[in-house]
C-alpha cells in the first residue's frame, strides 16, 4: 500500500454522515480535476464550515495521474488547516467500475469508494459491493453502493433512461452487501441537460420516504444533483461558448431531502460550468491573455463561490464544523 488515507488527513464518510443524518443536512461531495477545482471546493468549504468530500471518477484519476490525486487531497487538508478550519475531509472514488478499482483506490490513499454494479442483476450488484466492503472495511474505508439506474451522460456514465430504486429492495441490499451508503434514483440524472426550459422537475421524494421507512438511520446518497444555474449557462454563451438550454435539479427540492435522510449529494456539473464559465470571460475580454493563473483564478473563483452558496443554501451544513468543534 503506497499510501494510508489518515497519513494524508483524510477520514471515511462513517463519522461524516451520522452527523449529518442526526443534525439534518447532507454533506457535499463535489468532484475535481485539478489543483484549482481542489481549491475551489475545500476554500468553499473551509470558509462554510462545512464537511466535504473530494470526489475524483475513474476518467480524473486517469487525467490527473494516480501519484497526483492522493497528493491534492493532502494538500487540500493542509489547505483547510491553514485557513484556520478543522473540517473533515474524505477523498472519495465517484462510480467505481470493479472491485480491481476499489482495490487499487484504496492503496492509493482514497478513504471512500463507490462500488457502481447497478447496471447488473439484483444478485450480481449485492455480490460486486459486498467484495468491494469486505477489502475496503479490513483497512478502514467505508463504501457505497448503488440501487436503482440514473439516466444522463456525465464522465464515464452514460444511460438512457432512470430505472427507480424498489424500496422493498433496499433492506435486503444493505444487509447482504455490507455497504455503509446507498444511491439511490429518485429522479436526479447525470449530466447538464436535465431537463428542458419549462419542464417542471419534481424529485420522487414519495420513494425516498418509503426508503426511509425500510432503512431508517441509514445514509442516503444523490447523484446527479447539480442545479444547472442560468448564470453559468448565459456567460459561457455571452462569451463563445456553445450550450444547450437547460435546468437542473430545484435547490429547494434538494434541500428537503437534505433534512431527511439524505446524507450525501453529489454535484459535478455545477463546477464544471463555473469553471468554463471564468474561463471563457477572460479570453473573450482579454484575448491577448496566455498566462494559466491569471484565467484559473477567476474560474476557481466562480466555481468556489458558487459552492458556497450551495452548501448554505442546498446542503444545509454551513458551520456544522468550526474551529473547535469536531
């Protein structure tokens, strides 16, 4: 094993979400790509009080480098810690393809990994996670699992339409498999093309509920949860860009689930519009400009302060952890 995850600072999600769970609000788990996007989240975080989760899919691990992701979760803790802020930070494996993945994960320092064998049988899926819990919980990582399909295209994922978690499943999955967390499909989708201008998207929040009912305590986790803003979506078009219309997920729907027993959303493509969003304005005002920092540092900006305003006002866990309070 190259590298211990608490050698880096991190912690598992196990902590992380029965607090959440107890207190009433999810923890963000927001993907990265590189040294800025890491920035972005942790400073967002840091500044918040909030606890995050460092979110990195197989496709970043490849672009990043395996040496490199371990390293930036690190200095996102020292980042955090010299800002004054003791916020717990996980480094987490987004749709992790096989338990070989996970494996190799895991001895590369991640404190958290998602075993994604929802596109197989019922048997199959309970099989995959629980070979992924076994190894990861024998060095102190905690897991996810997933129940139900999302439809949408984001990374590596791609499906074409939601199949919704059975409630009457979900005891029997979590039992069998081991795992610490489950996604389920309620309704949120992967991707930046949710939903059209004009339709009206409601979560099934029905199911959620249900779910509750069957695992009561257990933590939940959303995927596909961005929001979409307009903002992002006018700027990258006002300077170039090339973007379908379209809206995401409603804050206050994710809010609601957020106090119940939701203790994880994760949001990808928010960050990614940001972050182009910066980008783009720069070339277009400045197009004379070739120095990386001086183009980063506006779309760093953006996408941090874009997930500030997520986590006051969609997850819920501003100040849940201040200097001090642990």
């Amino acid at each position: 094993m190259r590298y211990n995850y608490k050698d880096l600072g991190l912690v598992n999600t196990k902590e992380m979400f029965a607090k959440a769970n107890k207190e009433g609000y999810a923890v963000p788990a927001f993907n990265f790509n590189n040294m800025e996007q890491m920035l972005a989240i942790v400073e967002a975080a840091a500044l918040k009080g909030s606890p995050v989760i460092l979110q990195c899919s197989g496709g970043a691990r490849n672009y990043m480098g395996k040496p490199v992701v371990p390293m930036l979760a690190k200095a996102a803790v020292d980042v955090a810690r010299e800002m004054g802020s003791d916020i717990p930070i996980a480094l987490h494996l987004d749709h992790g393809s096989s338990f070989e993945q996970a494996k190799d994960c895991i001895e590369w320092g991640f404190s958290s990994v998602m075993i994604d064998a929802s596109h197989h049988s019922f048997e199959e899926n309970i099989a995959e996670s629980k070979k992924v819990a076994e190894y990861a919980h024998a060095n102190g990582v905690t897991v996810e699992a997933e129940l139900g399909v999302l439809a949408g295209i984001e990374d590596e994922i791609s499906n074409d339409a939601h199949i919704f978690t059975q409630p009457h499943e979900v005891e029997e999955f979590v039992k069998a498999s081991g795992v610490d967390s489950l996604a389920i499909s309620i309704g949120t989708s992967h991707g930046a093309h949710k939903f059209k201008p004009g339709d009206d998207p409601k979560l099934k929040l029905e199911i959620l509920a249900e779910i509750e009912t069957k695992i009561p305590g257990f933590p939940i986790v959303l995927h596909g949860s961005s929001s979409v803003p307009a903002k992002f979506i006018t700027m990258i078009k006002e300077f170039g860009g090339e973007i379908k219309d379209a809206i995401g997920i409603p804050d206050d729907q994710l809010r609601g689930a957020a106090k119940s027993a939701v203790a994880k959303i994760n949001v990808d493509t928010d960050g990614r519009l940001a972050f182009t969003a910066g980008i783009r304005e720069v070339f277009t005002n400045k197009p004379g400009e070739f120095d990386p920092r001086k183009y980063l540092t506006p779309a760093k900006n953006y996408m941090r302060d874009f997930y500030m305003l997520k986590i006051e006002n969609v997850f819920g866990s501003e100040g849940a952890y201040k200097k001090g309070n642990k």
